[in-house]
C-alpha cells in the first residue's frame, strides 16, 4: 500500500456557519498539516474565491447553511474553478445527497458524524487525485 501523501501546507477553505464546528473542523485539518481558513458563509467563499482564484487547493463546505446550501455553493465554484476540489460535509448523508453532490461535481461527500476519522484521509486522496466517492 502507498503511503498516504502529506498535506504538505494544502490550503484549504472551510465553509460552515456553525462556529463549533468550523472551530473543531479547522483544528482537525490544521492537525493534519493544512493551511485552514474558515468562511462562515456561502456567499463570504464566494466572494474570497473570486478575490483570490488560485488561493486555495481545496473546499470543504458544510451542507446546510442558511444563505446557501453546499451543494449551491459547490455548483457554482466548480462552474468557475473547475479544478477546484470540492468536498461535501453533511449531518444527513443519503443516496439522494450522493447523487446531488456527483451531480455538480463535489469530489467526496462526509457524514459529520465521521468527520473526526474521515475528512483529513478524504482531503488527502482527493488532493491526491485519487477517483471520487
């Protein structure tokens, strides 16, 4: 099996509007090694994306937000960065929010609930170029 690649510094945007999470989310990926910043917003991402297009190497958002929903914001950054990797954080993952998510081009979607074991290894691979799920 291949080693794990490094998070090596990846700068990462983080979109959540509950700040507990955003906090716990951050300090899990800034464990991991990842330059975090965190948007409490939709459209704050948005608007820093557009400020700085090459700022980052990867998003992850929370789903359900009030000024925008995860898969809204995904939609639109994969329609302007397309290389952009975008990852789905949800507290209720179904088949129907698989299917939206590959649908707009999110490259993996995470239960919360798994977050603290799943998020920094589904960042990695994604970074890594690794096929989406």
């Amino acid at each position: 099996r291949a080693p794990r690649p490094a998070a090596s510094g990846a700068r990462v945007l983080l979109v959540d509007d509950d700040p507990i999470v955003a906090a716990v989310h951050g300090q899990l990926l800034r464990r991991a090694g990842y330059l975090v910043q965190v948007c409490d917003s939709g459209r704050e991402a948005l608007a820093l994306l557009e400020r700085s297009p090459g700022g980052f190497d990867a998003v992850v958002t929370d789903h359900n937000m009030p000024d925008t929903s995860g898969i809204e914001l995904a939609r639109r950054i994969v329609a302007t960065a397309p290389q952009l990797p975008v990852l789905l954080c949800s507290g209720f993952v179904d088949d129907a929010l698989h299917a939206q998510a590959a649908a707009v081009g999110v490259r993996r979607v995470v239960p919360k609930e798994d977050a603290y074991e799943r998020l920094a290894p589904a960042l990695a691979a994604v970074l890594a170029g690794e096929g989406d799920s």
